[in-house]
C-alpha cells in the first residue's frame, strides 16, 4: 500500500516520536509511505522548538497569526496536490491540527481514503491555555476535520467521547492508544546498572521524564523528600527540563535536599531507556483528561513501578495494584501517599512492576500494532471503494 503521510509538527517532541514512530511502523509493514509536512525538523536535534513560529505566536497579534496558520492550510493542499498527482497513493493518513482543513480538501477532490489521528481537541486547548481570535473559524476547521475524515482516531476513549459530541458518528472513530518502540528499549540496562551509571547505586529512585510544568505537582514530591531523615536513600530523578524547573530547585535548595533532586536536561531519545532503568517508582503525577501520555508507555516497557492518578483516560491502560498503583487527583496529599506506600512496600513495588511489565504485549501497545490497526481499517475502505 502506499500512503500519504501528512502532519504540520515542527517542533522535535513528543508529537514528532509519534510522527516518526509510525511512519516507521508502516515502513516496516512492508508500506510506500510519502510524507508530506515541515522538512526542516528532520535535522533537527530531540527538544528543539518550533523557532520562528514561536516567535511569531508569542510577539504577533492572535489574529493575526491564525490568519497565517489558515492561509498555511491552501499551501498544504498545494503540496498535498503535487505528491498525489506525482505519486498516486492508496490512502491518506493526516495527523490533525487546528486550521488545516487541506487534508479533507484532497479526500473529496480525489475520493482518497482518509484517517486523521487526533491527539488532542486543539480547540478547546487553545482556547482555555491561550486563546482564540477567530474562534468560530477555528471550531469550524476543527468540526470540518473530524467530520470530514472516513475514520477518526483518537488517543483515548474519553478524547472520542469528545468528538463524538462535535457530530462524528460512533462508527466512524477507533481508539489507538500511544504505544512503544520495543527496539528502542530492549538493551536498557538492569536497574542497579543502570543506578550506578548515575551514581545513584543504593538509592530508592523516584523518576519522572518529559518536560516538567507546574501543574505536573512535583513540589509535593519534593515536599515529600524533604521530611526524609537525613541519610535517607529516596532520590527524585527528573529525566527531561522545563518552566517548572528553576522553582523546583529552588524549593529543593530552601528545604536542604537539593542534593537529592536530579535534573538530567533535555536527553537525546535513544538515551532515555537507560535513565528510566534507573527508576524504582515512575511518577505519572498528573495528566490532562483525554491525554494519552508517552512517558507511560516507555515506564510499562521497562517495567517500573508506576504511581499515577485515577482518572478515566489513564484507567484506560492501567488498574490499581496491578500495573500501578492509583491516587485520587482532586484528594490533597494523595500523590504523596501513594508514593510512600510504594516507597514502603517492597513486595508491592515488584508485584506491580511485573504488572507493568506485561502489558505492553498483553495490551497490543507497540507502534506497529497501531501501524497495522490502521493497514486494516484502509484495507476495509478500499475494499469498499474497489465495489
């Protein structure tokens, strides 16, 4: 099969493991994959951001800037266009963004076979985190998008009850959690290894990866250290960077543990497994609501000891004291005392470990799983299309 790839990322992120995760997955199914997006991320090192269009959306007037995000879309058609008529693909897998009806636009110039991954209601996001100008131009594009497409694919069941409720019908949208790249993995190191790379052999490792914010509530987890008496072996490793990190340091630094909170920085991806080897409990403190998080597909893949909020899109993939243990989010103190029961009880921190070891395989959460989800739904429209 050979398939048109589309997607407007230009930052190298999280969004982009998932670009290049299935493309790579398909490739691997044996698939013709053209890809149509930003060219210049490619050379690009893992952390870096979008550059000038950040500048620009930080320094234009929002207007202003979503005019050019719209008029972005005609210049995607045109290239959408040009690698249709000059390759001739089966099918058209589009990665969903706010303003860009240009897939949608190809699918029904040409009658091309559509799935759009969504990852997030992009509307309502922008809207509650930094507003929309032209939002009833914005909650069209998004309606016309999802509407549009043959098949919807959303990262959870509670981002599909979403869409649902914008007028897609329910037989129109699967469900493909994030997954993982089990060859990125498979030679992590064991974790007393992998503790004393880092110096921390000994140590009980609290670890958390990806780009650290507020909201994410790791100054509770530091709050927590701090009570520790003084030789204690709990650590916090933070895998990644971000705007919270300078506060957490400096809490750390007021309270006389910042030797026991470890910022790593931004780490290359095929240096992730060996940090995340080196963590005795995998931190998951907080999530929003229909998000469907990497970081705890590769904690499942290495088999950590996960703490992580009870709320239905992670419940999803994890049960409480099987591959995780669970804390109600809306209960003050809950994080810290799921934590502390982990940290206390061993039998429990391996017995969930094997938990979480298991369900990537007992779950279908690998990239390529999803790649194949995806094969047999386009079989499905062609075959119907071929009628």
């Amino acid at each position: 099969m050979k398939i048109l790839y589309h997607h407007r990322i230009r930052s190298k992120d999280g969004q982009y493991v998932h670009v290049e995760e299935m493309i790579g997955a398909f490739r691997e199914l044996g698939h013709e994959v053209v890809v149509v997006g930003p060219q210049a991320i490619d050379n690009e090192a893992f952390g870096s951001d979008a550059g000038m269009i950040v500048w620009m959306k930080r320094h234009l007037p929002g207007c202003v800037y979503e005019l050019m995000e719209l008029s972005y879309a005609w210049l995607a058609y045109r290239r959408l266009r040009r690698a249709f008529l000059a390759h001739r693909p089966d099918c058209l897998y589009e990665r969903y963004n706010l303003f860009m009806p240009a897939g949608v636009w190809l699918r029904r110039r040409y009658g091309l076979p559509m799935l759009l991954e969504v990852n997030s209601p992009l509307y309502q996001e922008r809207a509650h985190y930094d507003g929309i100008s032209l939002a009833r131009i914005a909650r069209w594009s998004e309606r016309y998008a999802w509407r549009g497409a043959d098949y919807v694919l959303p990262v959870t069941r509670v981002l599909a009850d979403m869409i649902a409720l914008e007028g897609v019908p329910e037989a129109r949208i699967r469900v493909i959690h994030n997954g993982i790249n089990p060859s990125r993995f498979g030679s992590a190191p064991e974790t007393e290894a992998a503790k004393r790379a880092l110096g921390l052999q000994g140590k009980l490792v609290l670890g958390f990866t990806g780009f650290v914010r507020d909201w994410h509530g790791l100054d509770s987890v530091i709050e927590l250290i701090a009570h520790d008496e003084a030789n204690s072996a709990r650590y916090l490793l933070v895998v990644g960077d971000g705007p919270a990190r300078v506060s957490l340091e400096a809490q750390a630094l007021r309270l006389g543990i910042a030797g026991r909170l470890i910022f790593t920085g931004i780490i290359g991806r095929d240096d992730v497994a060996r940090y995340v080897a080196a963590f005795d409990i995998a931190l998951q403190p907080a999530v929003v609501a229909y998000a469907s998080p990497l970081k705890l597909f590769e904690y499942l893949m290495l088999g950590r000891a996960i703490v992580a909020p009870a709320q239905p899109n992670i419940m999803e993939i994890l049960s409480d004291g099987n591959n995780a243990v669970l804390f109600d989010p809306m209960q003050p103190g809950a994080l810290a005392a799921a934590i502390e029961r982990v940290s206390l009880d061993s039998e429990l921190r391996h017995r969930i470990a094997a938990g979480a070891r298991a369900t990537i395989a007992g779950q279908g959460l690998t990239w390529r799983q999803n790649a194949g989800q995806v094969i047999r739904l386009f079989d499905a429209l062609l075959a119907k299309q071929a009628k």
